[in-house]
C-alpha cells in the first residue's frame, strides 16, 4: 500500500462530496410536503411535485446499491430502535383500517402515511455523512423561511378579530406557529456556526422573517411551544458558550417584542388565565374533546376508531350526539391534540407505540449530544426542533403529518452516520531499538536494526 492511499481520507465521511440525484428529490420533496411551495407558487401544482419527487427518492434510493467503501452510503436504518418504532406504528395503521368506523377514510390516511415513512427512511439512507445532514437541514429551514416571506410580503391572510391570522396557504395559523418553531433552532444552527459571514446574516435574517411571521399567527400553543425551545436552548445547549446562547435569545426578544402589540399580549396573557376560555367551557372546547377522545381510546382500546376517523367518532359516538335534538348535527371536529389523536384512533396500543418512537428519537439525539464533538451541535439544534414539535403537537392534529417524520428522518439519519463513521486511525506504533548491552561493541547488525527501525511504516 502506497503511502498516498494509506492516508485517504474515507469516502464514508467525506466532507467534499456535493448533491446528488437522491439528496435533490428529497429536497424537493421537503420543501412541498412541508415548506408547500407548490402551492406558493400555483404553476408548479402543475408538475405534481410532491408525488414525482417522492417516488423518484424512493427509486434512487432502491437503486443506489454502491458497496460502501466506494459510494459513502449504508442503507441500515433498520439498525435504529426509533425506526423500529415507526415502521411499528404504520403496521399498527394498516391494522385500523379493517375495523375502521369509515374505512375509506382510514385507508386513505393509511397510504398516504406510508408515503411519509417511506420518505422518512429514504433520508435516513441516503444521508452518506454529516454534510448531507446539514443540507437537508438547510432546506428544512430555507423552506420554513420561503413561507413565512411569501406569506408575510403578500399578506395572503386575513386577520381575525383578535388580530390573529387566518386562511394561510394549506396550515392555519397553529400549524403555522408550531412550523416555524421547528425551523428556528435550525436557522440557530446556522447563524452560529464558523461559516462565511454572509451565511451567517443570511440566517439571521430568516430567523427575523420566521419570528415575524410566529407572531403574525398569534397562537397560544405555539407560544408555549417556543417557550419550551427557548428553555432548552438556555439550559441544555451546551455546544455554544452560554454568554452566545443569552445574546441570540435577547436578540430573539428584541424582534419579538419589537413587531408584537397589544393585541398579541393581550392573548397570551389568557394562557395565565384560562378560566373563562371557551377552550374550557364549551362543548367543542379542546378540553371537552380530548375527554371524549379518551373515551373513544377506553372504549376501543386496542385498535381504536380507526385512523383519520376521529372527526367521524364526534359525529357518530359522541355523547353529544344523543343530547343534540332531531334535525340538528354534531360538529365532526378534529381532535386538537396529536396525542389524543393517536390513542382514539390507534387505541392505547398506538399510543405506547407512538410515544416510544418519540422517546427513542431524543434517546438517539440524546448519544450524539454526549459523544461531543462536531455532531454534537446540530444533534441538540435537532433536539431543539423535535421538543417545538412535541409541545406544539399537544394542541394540535399533526400526528401523522410530514413535518414531524421528516425532522425525525434527519435526526435518525445524523445518527446513522454517526454509527457508520469508521474509527479514526491510531498512528502506527514503532518499536524502539534494542539497546545495546554494556560493554558491546557495535557490528553492522546493528546498525542496520537501527535503521529499519526508523524507516515509517
């Protein structure tokens, strides 16, 4: 072996490979399952982007069999405890469906399901190092940034009477509120790195249209949501000296501060006084309906309703429907609470499924955070995201939606690359030469020992 390729830098964790096929379709498909920027711009509705993309991913993912060594990329998420879980999960799905109130609607909800795991396990394999997490990442959050500006430039909303936005593009303003949130530690990432100063004002700048627009949506849970995410960036974001993390969160404050009104406090300041909100005095207040939705889960505790059929539970098993008088109807809602969501559509089965596939995801991200170094960081900026996720979920029906497979899809597939990085190398050890006896004299022997001793291996 020539010296040269003694000192080869592995193609598994090589820094300079750029994009490929694989990784441009699953950008693409990030940024319209989730950014929806088809529907930003109408005209490319007319390619079906989401669909060609997706299948496209999944082809090349298929395909892409290059023997390791050689092409960097080790199809094994399989390997991962979380990717057990979430394959676990759309069986649990498919099982629903037989027995579904509406099973129509559960298959639908099926297939559609399976589009976003598959997708979630493409990321995981096709990610070959630690750059691809990083450029995925970027368009996750490059995405966030596009809706938050096309929205904010058009005005493409209309404002309630509490000054809170409404009819967005394809998310309503929670969903909105709990999709930036997810975005922001990412641009964080961005923003704080040793890269070149325009990347770095560049995020700066979509984390001000980002914070811009959180605010426009006026949510309360996602102002809990980012309350969560800040509190873990203060407390556990450890990769950054703290004095960095309390100047990014007075920045953060300053621009929140500076575009919220009255208006907005005025709203938040009801999470400290929720009595009098309808939330909790009316029928189809989220509290009353997550208490029926629990009831749906204890009265079908294996299976559940079926997924995607909750609305039709509150319209068929409520017990509203028996106290509505003849001639009227129950609002078929959704149920406002991911978790409720799963256990009455999954039964409690679906629900310990699904809470493990949570837990094992921040257990993954969890090693990274304690093995240090350069993965460490985006492993707690990803932590940051799923934790505005989690918390924004508990208000809203985003259980099987794209936003929350695709961060766990980078965050499985940053430790996959982890787990795959070959062991860096331990220089070669020499042995010394053998000391001469006392009172020996030296013979060519020695002298030639010596010398091939010295000579790198």
């Amino acid at each position: 072996m020539t010296s040269a390729a003694a000192g080869a830098v592995p193609d598994g964790i090589s820094r300079g490979r750029g994009w490929d096929p694989l990784l441009v379709c699953v950008s693409i498909f990030l940024l319209t399952s989730v950014a929806r920027v088809h529907q930003l711009f109408p005209v490319l509705s007319l390619l079906k982007p989401v669909t060609v993309a997706g299948v496209l991913a999944i082809a090349l993912c298929l395909i892409d069999r290059a023997p390791p060594a050689r092409a960097g990329r080790r199809v094994g998420p399989l390997q991962l405890r979380a990717t057990r879980y979430m394959i676990a999960l759309a069986v649990w799905v498919a099982l629903s469906v037989p027995g579904a109130l509406w099973p129509g609607g559960a298959f639908a909800t099926f297939l559609d399901f399976v589009k976003t795991i598959l997708i979630s396990l493409v990321i995981i394999s096709a990610v070959r190092n630690v750059r691809d997490v990083e450029r995925l990442t970027l368009v996750y959050f490059v995405g966030a940034v596009v809706f938050a500006a096309v929205v904010l430039a058009r005005m493409n909303f209309q404002l309630a009477a509490e000054g809170r936005m409404e009819r967005l593009y394809f998310y309503d303003s929670n969903d909105f509120a709990t999709y930036t949130i997810t975005a922001l530690p990412l641009g964080l990432y961005f923003a704080s790195s040793e890269r070149r100063w325009w990347i770095r004002c560049a995020a700066w700048a979509g984390i001000a249209l980002l914070a811009a627009g959180f605010i426009w949506t006026g949510s309360r849970g996602g102002f809990l949501a980012f309350t969560a995410v800040i509190a873990y960036f203060l407390l556990r974001y450890t990769s950054i000296k703290q004095s960095w993390r309390w100047s990014a969160v007075a920045v953060i404050a300053v621009v929140v501060t500076v575009i919220a009104g009255d208006t907005y406090w005025e709203r938040i300041n009801t999470v400290l006084h929720p009595t009098r909100d309808y939330n909790l005095t009316s029928d189809q207040g989220r509290v009353q309906i997550w208490r029926r939705g629990v009831g749906y889960m204890m009265d079908h505790p294996v299976l559940g309703v079926g997924a995607g059929n909750f609305p039709r539970a509150e319209g068929t098993l409520s017990p509203l429907v028996r106290r509505t008088p003849v001639g009227r109807s129950v609002k078929w809602g959704p149920p406002h609470n991911s978790y409720v969501q799963v256990g009455a559509e999954l039964g409690l089965v679906g629900l310990l499924i699904f809470a493990a596939f949570l837990i094992n995801v921040f257990r993954a991200l969890s090693r990274l955070r304690a093995l240090g170094g350069a993965n460490a960081r985006l492993a707690q900026s990803l932590t940051a995201s799923l934790i505005g996720f989690v918390v924004g979920a508990f208000f809203l029906t985003l259980a099987y939606h794209d936003m929350l497979y695709m961060l766990t899809g980078l965050a499985l597939g940053l430790r996959q690359v982890t787990l795959n990085a070959p062991p860096p190398r331990a220089p070669r050890a020499h042995a010394p030469a053998s000391p001469l006896p006392a009172g020996q004299p030296i013979t060519p022997r020695h002298v030639a020992a010596t010398a091939a001793s010295s000579v790198p291996g």
